[in-house]
C-alpha cells in the first residue's frame, strides 16, 4: 500500500526535504492592506513583517478551503497513493484542521486520516518528517498516522515575542496574558500545551528570557539525542546567535535548521519573535545542520 503525506504551510519544512520524501503542502491564506495571497507562494515574511512595524496596519489570517485539500488528495490518489495521511497544525489555534476533515469526508475518510498535531510550525514538521519516511518504509496508513501523533505529542514548542499584541488581536492569547506583557514589561517565554500558546515563564527582559528558553531547550533535550529547529520572523542575526548557543549546549544534538516563520504564524507572533522546537522522538532528517 502507498501513503501520501500532506500537510500545511505551518509546518515550515526545508523545501529539499518537501521534494525528497514527496510531502504535498497545502498553504493558507495571508491577507494584507488592500491584497491577499496563498502563504509562501504570493505572500512571504518579509513583506508580513514590513507591514507588522507600520503602526495600525494588521495581517490576517484564513484557512485553506476544503476545496484546496479536496484537490491535494486527489493529486495524491491520481499519482497512485491508495491513502493519505494529512497532519495540520493544532485545531485550537486554526480551521485548517476543520477544512482538512471536510475534504476528508467527501474523499472518503477510509481513504484520507486527518492528524491534528496539537501544536505548530515545525512542531507540526517534525510529525510530517516522521510520517513520510515512516510511508516511504512500507507503513500501512494507521502506522503512519500514529508515527505522526506520537512524534507530536512528543515535541515542545517554546517561543519568545517582542510583543504579545499580535497574539491577543488574532485570539490566540488571552487580554490579560498580553496585558501583563506589555503594561509590566514582561517578556514572557511561552510554550504549545494541549494545542493552545500559554506562559511557561515571566522574565523581566527579552535577554534573560532567551537564556531561560535555551535553558529549557537544554533541560527537554537531557541526555536524549535530539532534533531542533530555530524559528524567527525578521531576527535573522539573533536566530543564528541561538543556534550557535543551542549547538554548544546540546551535546546530543543530531540535526538543528534555522528558518523564518511564515507569513501565516508571522502575522501572529509578529517581528522580533524567536522560537525553539525538541524533536526527542527518533525523526532523523537528512542534511547537514
């Protein structure tokens, strides 16, 4: 049996990896002042970030359609997969789980497994990564679904922002939390629990909060060996300082890749935004770090 991986352009892969294992990424919507545009193909960080630091404009954000996934089982099917497994960032931050069900159900849900990964960015990738090489060994579709919820469920997802602001006007934080942040000065390190952004920490400054992210980063990774990837949006300089200190600090480290969020959860954390993902699961991706 062949199964067709998909997901969604949350999950940031490295575009080699995209073409190596034959992953179908199906992307959400960006809408600007005056425009809007698929994310990563019309639509890119840099503008998002232009935008974020003019004082009053906003980026928002919408759901692939169900017709958009309809139409990326399908291309998976004509190119002779049997099944499909679809893995999508958490439900409680986006639709795009709901819309990923939806097509699934007129495809034929004996055909399309729809995974929520609870989590997002390459939280989400490193459970698509799993997922294809587990479908490009031979696995039969619930094998690769469940390989993708484990490694999941397994990940942790930290993050810092220059501002909670972004995350309270899309609902994705409480008012008090981006409250707190700003009226208090906090810069707090934040963290995915059960699919939603919460605090993990309170730390005065963002440099202290940045040694208490890596300091967490350090204390997930304990004697494991594992994968890590360095997220940013418009803070290219400080993601590859964190990088440099996460190599240092990790001696079990097997693969790290730094890369700019996308305009989907750009629009979200906004410019400055630095984030951490530990994949402890056994992912191995190819390439050097």
């Amino acid at each position: 049996m062949s199964v067709a991986v998909v997901t969604d352009s949350t999950a940031y892969l490295p575009a080699e990896l995209v073409t190596d294992l034959g992953i179908e990424v199906v992307p959400l919507y960006v809408v600007l002042t005056g425009r809007s545009g698929r994310e990563g193909l019309d639509v890119g960080p840099a503008e998002v970030a232009r935008t974020l630091a003019v004082r009053g404009q906003q980026v928002t954000t919408s759901r692939p359609t169900p017709g958009d996934f309809v139409g990326a089982y399908r291309r998976c099917l004509d190119a002779g997969a049997d099944r499909v497994v679809s893995v999508h960032l958490s439900r409680e931050l986006s639709g795009t789980w709901d819309a990923a069900r939806s097509a699934a159900n007129q495809v034929g849900e004996h055909v399309v497994s729809v995974v929520d990964s609870g989590t997002a960015a390459m939280g989400t990738g490193f459970a698509v990564l799993a997922a294809a090489r587990a479908a490009a060994a031979g696995a039969g579709a619930d094998e690769v679904a469940a390989v993708a919820q484990g490694t999941a469920d397994g990940s942790s997802t930290l993050f810092v922002l220059d501002t909670l602001e972004h995350l309270r006007r899309g609902g994705r934080i409480g008012s008090a939390a981006a409250v707190l942040g700003t009226a208090l000065a906090v810069r707090p390190v934040l963290h995915v629990l059960d699919g939603r952004i919460v605090v993990l920490e309170k730390v005065r400054t963002t440099t202290r909060a940045v040694a208490r992210m890596v300091q967490r980063v350090v204390d997930l990774a304990g004697d494991r060996p594992v994968s890590l990837a360095v997220h940013h949006l418009a803070a290219a300089a400080r993601a590859d300082a964190l990088a440099d200190q996460l190599r240092e600090r990790v001696p079990t480290l097997r693969e790290l890749y730094v890369s700019e969020l996308g305009a989907a959860i750009g629009a979200h954390v906004g410019p400055g935004a630095l984030g951490v993902v530990v994949d402890p699961s056994g992912t191995r991706a190819a390439g050097p770090t």
